[in-house]
C-alpha cells in the first residue's frame, strides 16, 4: 500500500503559497501567545515601606523628599514600587576611624 497524495485542479506554485500561508499563520499565532511582558509594578502603602526598611514614617517622608526613595501618588495616596523599597537598601561602606 503506498501513501500518495494526488491533487487535482491545483498548480505546485498555487500548494506552495497555501502551505506557506498557512505555517505563517501558525507561527504568527505562537508568537504572539509568547511575547514576554513585564510583570506589574506591585505598589505597596507607606507603612509596608516602612516595615520593609524598618525605618520611621517621617524619615521615608525625607528619604522621598531627597529622591533616594521614589513615590508615586494616586490620588490622594502616596504609594511605592516595591522593586524600588529593596533596590534603595544598598551596602554602604563604613569608614574607620584612624588616630593620627
């Protein structure tokens, strides 16, 4: 038993366009369902920054006013990236003190 496909009423170039067609479609579909997005900004409350750097509610209030913390309102609420929380948490190096 031998597997042929026989086409009638269809030229070779007419099968190749339709077939490339059809794959395109395919591959266009796949790609677009894997497109990398970056996750959301999860946006935390003051007093979760606050917890997180343990620190106190008027020094975060400074820490913004000077820019090592970036905030961003809403409304009426102040509210932080908590990406941003860690990322201004940086080893800082301590000097020693010599006597001269």
């Amino acid at each position: 038993m031998q597997n042929e496909i026989i086409l009638s009423g269809i030229s070779f170039d007419q099968l190749q366009e339709s077939i490339r067609t059809t794959v395109r479609n395919e591959v266009e579909k796949v790609v677009s369902c894997l497109q990398i997005t970056e996750p959301p900004t999860e946006l935390i409350t003051r007093k979760e920054a606050v917890a997180i750097l343990g620190i106190s509610l008027p020094t975060l209030a400074a820490f913004t006013k000077k820019g090592i913390i970036p905030a961003q309102r809403i409304g009426t609420l102040i509210r932080y990236n908590r990406a941003d929380v860690y990322n201004s948490l940086k080893d800082i190096e301590t000097l020693k003190y010599r006597r001269a």
